[in-house]
C-alpha cells in the first residue's frame, strides 16, 4: 500500500509536469494516474501519447524488476525525471514541437532498438537452451539405446528448461558412466575373446591387437553373447587342451612302448609341447602334427609289432621243430607273448623298440641257421639212406640226382633246404619202389653171379692137373666140383631167364635195365658171347690135343713111349694154384665161398664198372679180366697189406729222397709230388715232367696212368658217402697236428726258390750252383 | 654240380693291375687299398667308393708295398729300390737300395721306421724322414741265413721267414742279433708269416697247403700250445692235391684269420678254437694276397695267378672286396652261449 502510494506519487508528478507543459488537461492527469497519463498521451498529441508509452512501458517493466529487485523507485525516477528535465530543458529552450516530437521519437526508436535487441539475446538463450536439453536428450536417448534399456527419463513439459536441463544432466551423466561402465566390460570380454582365439588359431602375432568394440550396440544381451561365445572358446580352449594332453599321453604311451625318446619326438613335432614347458601351444597346426606324428608312430607300431609276431612265429616255428629247451625259450618269451596281441595291448616299454626287435631278429637267424644245419645234417642223412638203397639195389647214385644236391647249393641259396628234403623223400620212394621191382631180378643176378664165380673156380681147377692127388682136403675140392659142374649147368638157362627177365622190366618201364651203370642185358649178352668164344677155344684146344695125340700115338708107334711135355710144363708152370693154395684155402673154403660171395662179385662188378671201355673193347682182355675177378677177391681178402704196396709201388716212379721220410702219411703222394717239384729239378727231364704234369692236376686232368694205378685200391664210385670235404658255412674242425721240431733236412748245392724269384728269374749267385733257366 | 646263384665273392674293383698281384693291404685310417703289382705299378684305391685314387709306375715288378700313414706308403721294388710313395702329391722317391729285389716292406708305427727284407739275404731298417740318399735314411742292416720271402710285425716284434725255412724273430729296439732262431715247423718253403694281432706268436703257412701256428712264449707250456693243420687241399680219387697258401690275414678285431691258397679259396679259421669257420666261395685263381679293413669290415682279396705253374694261361688278375658278416668271422665258442640281449 506504501509502495503503490508512493508509486502514485511518483507517477503524479511527471504528468503534473506534462499536464503543466502547456496543456489545458494536464490536472487530469497528475490525478488520474499512470493509466490516464497514457490515455492523456494518447488523447492528446501523437508525441504526447507515444511518450506516455513510453513511460508507460518503462514503467511496467521497472515495476516488474522493482518486484523482484525492491529498488524500483530510483529507475521511475530518473525515467521520468529526465523526461521532465527533457520538458524543462525544452520549455527553456522553447524547442519547437516538431522537434520535440521527433527527440521523442528517436527516443522511442532507440528504446525499442534496445528492447528488441534484449528480446532477440533473450530468444536466443533459451533457444540455446532448448538445443541444449534436445541435444542432452537425445544423447540420453542414444545411450539408452545403445544400452538397450528404457529411457528412464520421461519428458515432463512442466517447469522451465533450465530446470528441464538441470533434471537430464545428471542423468545423462549417470548414463554416460553407465556406458562406459559397459564398455569396459565389453573390452574385457572381447580381449579374452581375441586372445584365446589366438591361441586356437596360432597366428602368433596378435592381429587385432586393439579390441574395437562397436559403440552402438552395448546392450547386455549383446553383452551376453559376446560372454557366451567367450564361454564357448573356453571351452574349445579346454577342449583342445585335453586333446593335446591325450595326445601327449598317446604319444608317450608309444614312445615308451617303441623305446624312442619322447621328449625328442615331441620337441620335434612342436617346441612347446614339452612337458617342462607349462604353456603348451594348442593351435591347429601342433595338433595336427602331433596326430600326425601319433599316426605314424602308430604305422610304426604296427609294423614292427607284425614285424615281431611274424619273428614270434618263426621263432615258435622253430622252437617247435627244434624242441628248443625250455629255458633257452624262456629269454625270448617276452617276444613270443606278443604273438596273438592286438595293437592296443602291447604297452609294456621297449617291447617294440628297434633293440629288441633286432634281438628277436638276431635269434631267429640263429634259430634258422641252426635248422639249416640241422636240416643239412637230415639231408646228409637221407642222402645216406639213399645211396645205400641204390648200393643194395645196384643202382647208379649220380643217375638219381637230378637237382644239385650239394650243400654248397643250399649255402648259396640256389635250392631251399626243404626243397632239396622233399626231393631226396621223392628220391628215396621212386629208388625204393624201383629198388622193389628189381629185388626179382636181382636176385637171379646174384645167383648168376653165384654160378659164374663156380664156373670160373672149376676152370681153373680143371687145368690143376694134380687135383685127382691125394691129400688133405681133397674129397672136399672133389665135392666143391661137383656141385659147381651143377650150377655151372644151370647157366645157359639162368641167363635165358635172366635176359627174359630183364627184357620185360625195360619193356614195362621203357629204361634200360643198369647193373651198377652196366646194362644188364648187353652184360648176359657178353657174357653169352665170351663163354661162347671160350667154348671154340676150349674145341681148337681139344682138337689140338686130339692132333697131338695123334702125333705122340704116332710118334709112339715109331720111337716108343715119352712122356707127355705138355704135362710136365704145367707142372712147373702152375704150381701152387690148385694144390697148396687151395688146400689151405679149402678149410673154410666153403663157408667163404658164401660169405664172400657177395664181396667177390661186388669187387668184380667195380672192376667191370671201372674200365667197362676196356671190357668191351677187347674179349681177350675180359677175359683176363674175369680171370682178374677170383685174384680181386683174393686180394680183398688178404687185406691192405697189398694195397700199400702197391701204392708204394706207384709212388716208386718219383725217386726216393731223404725228405720223403719225414712225410706224413695223409699226404704222402701229393706232397711227394711237390718236393719232386721243387728238388728234382736237376733230374732226368723226363721226371721232371711227369711230377710237373701231376701238379698241374687241380684242373682233374689227372693222368691215366695213375688212374689205372690207382683203380685197384680205390673205392668203388656205387660207395656212399662222397661227403663234401669242406661244407661252407659250418665250422669245421681243423685237421691238426702237434709239430715237433724236426731237423731241417737241406740238400747241399741245391736251391729251392720261390714262385716269385722264379717269375722274376731270380738266380742265386753262386758259383758252385747250376744255374738253373726258369723263365 | 654247378651253382645256381652268382658266387658271391664280393664287389670288383674297377681298373685292376694288369698283372699279378703281389699284394695288396688296407690302410689303418680309411678304406684306402694299396696294391702292388707285377705290371710294376702301386696303385691306391678308394674301396668304399670303388674308386682308383693314384697310380705310381716303377722300374720294375713291385713285390710289396705298405702304408705310412694315409698319404704316404712304401714299396718294394724288383729293380732293388725301396721307395716312398706320396698319395697327395703324386710324388715318389727313393728310399734306398738292396742287392737284389727286394721282396718285402714294413712299416713300424712304434719305432717309426721302414723295415725292407730282400733277396740278397739282408734286411735293412730305413728312417723314412732322413732327407734322401740313402747314405742318410738307412739305419742298419741285418744278414739273414736266406733270401727274406716274409716280414710280419707286432707291437715290437719283427718275424722274418726266409728261403731255407728259417725264421728269426727280432725286438725293434735290439735289431743287432735275433731274439729267436727257429726253423719253421712245416717241412716245406714258407710262403707267408703274420703276427697274431694280440702279439703272442705267428701264423706260418707254406707251399703245402699246411699252416702252423707258433708261439713266440718259449717254456714248455708255451710251446705245447703250437699246432699246425691242413689247408687248402683237394681229396681227389682218394688223393690229396695240395695247394700253396699264399697269404694269411688276421681280423683286427677277433683274432680270427683268413687264409687264401692257390685254389682260389679263402678260408677263415678261428686258431683258438681249431675250427674253420667259414669258406667263401671258390675265386677264379690264386688268392695271392689277403687284407682286411681297420675295423675288419671289409676283406680285400687279390684273385690273381701266382705263377705257381710258370707262365701259362690264367684268368685276369681281380681284386675282391667283400664286406664281412660278423657270423663269418667271430669265434665260435664250444659251448653254445645265449645270443647277446
């Protein structure tokens, strides 16, 4: 009420001081206050009323700040006063009205510039603001988006935007943490994402190193599945992991059974898969090449383990063929346990390792090399049999042998020990089947033979003249006689029978029947032949006789009896055949004449087999032959006495040395011929070739005539047992000797030399030695 | 009675002498081969690579040659020199002279000289490092009783087997008189003597298809463990044929020997246990040298006529070198041991 009155008062005066500028109405308007002043204004001149607006509006509006500020009053009074003191000044001056009017205009335009220009910052402040709060908003919006929630902030129209403002900051910067919040999570998350990814795929530079997170989307589901996908690596990652360890267990598992080092395979499959290396690299490409490495340790495995078992079952093989003692089994029984294993139970360590299997190895070479020994040893045996089948059954041993039987053969692997076996089990049915169709014949071969060594006995007994003497003994040769006139009667028919016989057997079996190597049917046929020449002689004899008779009777009847000069001459010539010899003989004549039997025609058959060119090249000469044949016998009988001296005999060519006393016996011929070779250089030149030319004999061009010499103490070629001397391979035992030192025996001017000196023509310089032209 | 399958003497070398051989021996430090021969050449192969490595021509038939070390070698010579033989340089010169050909050459690790027997009844010791003229390199010289045929050595031990059947061992380091006279035990020539590797004594062979193995230990009981036995010989018609053995090798590693024979065949014998333990199959002529490698992996043989039966025709003279299984050449127990596991 004091403020309005005041007011009034205030407001008086200026339109007193108007109303008293020289209008009549100005009373009215000090009393009507600020309204009516304006309405004087306006009522009355246009600058009156336009300055009353003026006022009017300076009012209002210092009313308005007076309001708020309380000092209102000195704002109205210097407005009006100076209004006022405008008029007063004007009064004075006596300022024309149009002038006035247009001070008071300006005075309004530039009161109006000055509004407009506070309205237009104001206008533009609170557009500021406007901007402000939409731009605040949709931020808030846009984070509340990006965080996928509800906006929380619901636009209330009410209140003034400041305040509008002031509500949404903080709430956007609540959001703005919130979202930063987020985004740290994110960046976490997606870190783990990369690094484990990284891991998986083994690029070991980290690619995105800087985790771009994508800004418009940080919405928790988002969130959720990025964390998801994280799990799943994880996942994978503890998946691989153990992949990894299973497969290092594996590996190791192997190494362990294969006997490798397994820290070696693995650092060289990847460096960090080593058990001291804590972080182990699970990328693809180390577990694909340790699968790899474990499937070709596995290949390994099972080929050395078939490789083993193969071993095994040779070795069981063996053992079985063998009967390999049981403790000689038992060191190997660790590898014969594999034999039926799967792969997977073969896990006890190095029992596939390169190591053992080469000592499974080792032993079953040895084991193989036995059996070959041993089965040599069954060869050498059946070989054995063999021959003594085809020796009872006359037959030729080297006609049988097809295939090489020799046990060098079998060392260099030509033949299959086996093989050879099943060959010589052949060998042996086939000659003892056809061993059995000749028994028949045989037979009848025998008792010819039989016949023909009476036969021979009784010729030479029948040109003893003395055997009608009387003597020990004597009754026994006459019986002997008589029962071999009797067998000797027999032949012509036992021969027929014979050939008949052996005739058919060819014809069944389309072969040539062999005695010995000797064809049965041309022996009977020689045999035929020769009694048949002998039957002509023994006709020219008798006729020959006849005709001496004759002459004798004739002679006799002219110059009287003599006695017969044949007879006499017999006498002397044979003196000892029939009477003596036989007479000691005559004993056991009979009982050797059977034992011996057998012998005497075996001897002969040799000698036949030997020189079967000789027998059939001459008759006269077989026929000394068959004479030979009851001399043979005889030397068999008295032993080897003979045969050495034959042999000495032979060796008699060489010329006895001094050196030749300290040969030994084995090698006495051979050696001879060498110390021929080296001291008999001086000798005759004759010698000397003959000794050289027996030297030269490895090529077996061995002389005939040592051949000959030798065949009568030689053993028959039917005789098994033509042993190799040296079988390869088996050890042999050294044909020892303890030497005792011996007194050098030295021939005085003579000089042995050497294969070089005498290649080299090296002559000793001495003047007393010949010099000797070797080269 | 042929074999089917090739014999399995081992690989050839490739440009062999084109005349015997008179021996051939392998170096201590590689698979080096040098071999000498009548066509008056040393030549030094690569055996492992089958390769010749050099050729040195002389005057006359090489009678032997030996290794000094893997560049270096010796000869003997018919034409009476003893020379040095450098691989690398292709370089030789003469050591010295004998009076006559000179049959065999040694080279001693231990005392580092160069031992020569020849047939002019002297051995004589050489310093291969003196400077050339023989006034200078040689070291002494020794009269045998005969023309020296073989030299073997070992450790300190020199065995010298001369014509006449004598042999002399000798110690390196008292070379004025033998330690031993002995007569050989064989009652023919001496073809080849080798010391055993573990130095106890000597193999001896002769033209008689006979070894004997001695023992340098002369009490009773050393002497009762000599032997001798008979090799290299064919039974034909109930007859020996006796063939010379020309050269004995002895594996370095087992002890065991090979024995080669002028039948073509080599021969390995285990002489502590009296047995023969193998026998290669037969080679086209005369074996007339044998070495095996350092380590006795390898066997050198020297298939090549020796002129025991003067001049005449024989096969072309080869070397063999065969890689030696274990089993051919370890000593064969009596008793059957467990194999090794």
């Amino acid at each position: 009420m004091l403020i309005l009155s005041r007011h009034q008062t205030s407001a008086n005066s200026p339109t007193s001081s108007g109303g008293s500028t020289g209008r009549s109405d100005q009373g009215n308007v000090f009393q009507s206050g600020l309204v009516d002043v304006v309405c004087f204004l306006e009522g009355g001149v246009g600058i009156g009323g336009s300055l009353t607006a003026i006022a009017h509006s300076w009012c209002s509006s210092l009313q308005e700040y007076n309001l708020r500020t309380d000092q209102p009053l000195e704002m109205e009074t210097t407005c009006g006063s100076l209004l006022s003191e405008l008029q007063k000044i004007w009064d004075e001056v006596g300022e024309v009205d149009k002038i006035r009017d247009k001070m008071l205009f300006e005075l309004e335009q530039e009161c109006l510039d000055a509004y407009r220009r506070k309205v237009d910052q104001a206008n533009r402040c609170r557009a500021q603001l406007r901007q402000a709060v939409a731009d605040a908003e949709a931020q808030l919006a846009d984070i509340c988006a990006a965080l996928g929630e509800r906006p929380a902030h619901i636009k209330k129209s009410s209140g003034s935007l400041k305040k509008e403002l002031q509500e949404i900051m903080p709430q956007l910067e609540d959001m703005k943490k919130k979202r930063n919040e987020r985004k740290g999570q994110f960046a976490e998350v997606l870190k783990q994402i990369n690094s484990i990814s990284t891991e998986l795929s083994g690029s070991t530079e980290e690619n995105f190193n800087t985790v771009v997170i994508d800004e418009s989307d940080l919405s928790m589901k988002r969130l959720d599945d990025l964390r998801n996908q994280l799990l799943l690596l994880q996942e994978e990652k503890g998946e691989r992991l153990k992949q990894v360890l299973d497969q290092l267990n594996v590996l190791k598992a192997l190494c362990l059974v294969l006997g490798m080092d397994f820290k070696l395979t693995v650092c060289g499959v990847h460096p960090t898969l080593d058990d001291s290396c804590c972080v182990k690299s699970i990328s693809v490409d180390p577990i694909k090449s340790l699968s790899a490495t474990i499937s070709r340790l596995k290949d390994v495995k099972l080929q050395r383990m078939r490789r083993l078992q193969d071993l095994a079952m040779t070795m069981v093989e063996l053992w079985n063929l063998m009967d390999t003692p049981a403790e000689e089994q038992l060191m190997f029984q660790n590898v014969t346990c594999t034999i039926a294993a799967a792969e997977s139970e073969i896990t006890e360590p190095n029992s596939l390792s390169l190591e053992f299997i080469n000592n499974a190895e080792t032993e079953v070479i040895r084991l193989q090399e036995m059996k070959t020994s041993k089965i040599k040893e069954v060869l050498l045996k059946k070989r054995l049999v063999l021959e003594e089948i085809c020796r009872e059954a006359h037959m030729v041993v080297e006609r049988q042998f097809g295939t090489d039987f020799s046990l060098e053969s079998i060392d260099s692997g030509a033949i299959s020990p086996s093989f050879l076996l099943e060959q010589l089990e052949n060998q042996i049915s086939k000659v003892k089947e056809e061993a059995f169709s000749r028994k028949e014949i045989l037979e009848k071969v025998q008792k010819w033979f039989a016949a023909r060594e009476e036969e021979c006995w009784l010729e030479e007994y029948n040109r003893d003249d003395n055997r009608y003497n009387a003597g020990r003994g004597t009754h026994l040769m006459l019986k002997r006689a008589e029962k071999a006139r009797v067998v000797v009667n027999k032949i012509p028919a036992m021969v027929d029978t014979l050939k008949l016989k052996a005739k058919a057997w060819e014809k069944e079996r389309k072969i040539e029947f062999l005695y010995d190597g000797v064809g049965l049917v041309s022996m009977v046929d020689q045999y035929c032949e020769l009694k048949h020449l002998k039957e002509q002689e023994r006709q020219r004899q008798r006729d020959q006789k006849k005709l001496q008779g004759q002459l004798l009777a004739e002679q006799e009847a002219i110059y009287g009896s003599k006695p017969s000069p044949s007879k006499s001459g017999n006498k002397n010539a044979r003196p000892s055949t029939g009477g003596a010899g036989n007479k000691r003989f005559s004993l056991g004549g009979a009982m050797l004449q059977n034992t011996l039997a057998d012998k005497a025609a075996l001897a002969s058959r040799s000698l036949l087999k030997n020189n079967p060119v000789k027998r059939q090249s001459s008759h006269n000469h077989s026929n000394s032959g068959l004479m030979a044949h009851s001399s043979g016998k005889k030397n068999t009988s008295t032993g080897p006495v003979k045969h050495r001296s034959s042999n000495a005999s032979n060796s008699q060519h060489a010329e006895p040395l001094p050196l030749r006393k300290a040969l030994s016996p084995l090698s006495s011929l051979s050696s001879n011929i060498i110390s021929c070779n080296f001291q008999d250089h001086n000798t005759k030149s004759g010698d000397f070739q003959d000794t050289h030319i027996v030297c030269k004999t490895p090529a077996a061009t061995t002389p005939t005539k040592n051949v000959s010499t030798h065949d009568e103490n030689r053993t028959p070629k039917t005789m098994p047992i033509p042993v190799p001397a040296t079988p390869p391979t088996v050890s042999a035992a050294m044909q020892t000797a303890t030497t005792p030192f011996t007194p050098g025996v030295r021939i005085a001017g003579e000089f042995e030399y050497s294969f070089e000196e005498k290649r080299a023509g090296f002559v000793l310089p001495r003047s007393h030695s010949k010099p000797l032209q070797l080269v | 009675m042929t074999a089917a399958a090739p014999p399995s003497t081992g690989r050839e070398l490739l440009s062999p002498p084109t005349d015997g051989i008179s021996n051939l021996r392998f170096s201590n430090h590689s698979d080096h081969l040098l071999v000498s021969s009548w066509d008056k050449s040393v030549r030094l192969y690569d055996a492992s690579a089958n390769a010749l490595r050099g050729e040195f021509m002389h005057g006359g038939p090489v009678l032997d040659c030996c290794f000094h070390d893997d560049s270096s070698g010796f000869s003997a010579c018919a034409d009476h020199t003893v020379r040095r033989l450098v691989f690398n340089y292709n370089r030789e010169d003469v050591l010295g002279r004998h009076d006559a050909p000179v049959r065999c050459v040694e080279y001693s690790y231990g005392t580092g000289q160069v031992i020569t027997g020849s047939w002019d009844k002297t051995l004589k010791c050489w310093d291969p490092r003196g400077a050339s003229g023989q006034e200078r390199s040689l070291v002494g010289t020794y009269t045998q009783p005969e023309r020296v045929y073989s030299l073997s050595l070992v450790g300190n031990r020199l065995v010298v087997a001369t014509a006449g059947r004598h042999v002399n061992v000798y110690d390196l380091r008292n070379m004025s008189q033998p330690e031993q006279r002995r007569e050989s035990s064989l009652k023919y020539q001496t073809r080849c003597v080798r010391c055993y590797p573990n130095g106890t004594g000597y193999a001896l062979s002769s033209v008689e298809g006979r070894v004997a193995m001695e023992f340098f230990d002369l009490s009773e009981a050393g002497q009762s463990k000599k032997y001798a036995f008979k090799c290299h010989r064919k039974s034909e018609a109930g007859r020996d044929i006796v063939y010379p053995v020309n050269a004995i090798a002895f594996h370095p590693i087992y002890g065991t020997f090979a024995t080669g024979g002028c039948d073509g065949y080599v021969n390995v014998w285990d002489g502590n246990n009296k047995k023969r333990l193998y026998q290669y199959t037969k080679y086209p002529t005369s074996i007339a040298a044998l070495s095996f490698s350092r380590d006795g992996r390898l066997l050198a043989v020297a298939s090549s006529y020796t002129y025991e039966e003067g001049d005449k025709d024989h096969e072309p003279d080869a070397i063999f070198v065969r890689s030696v299984n274990e089993v051919e050449v370890k000593p064969k127990p009596k008793a059957l041991p467990n194999p090794a596991t």
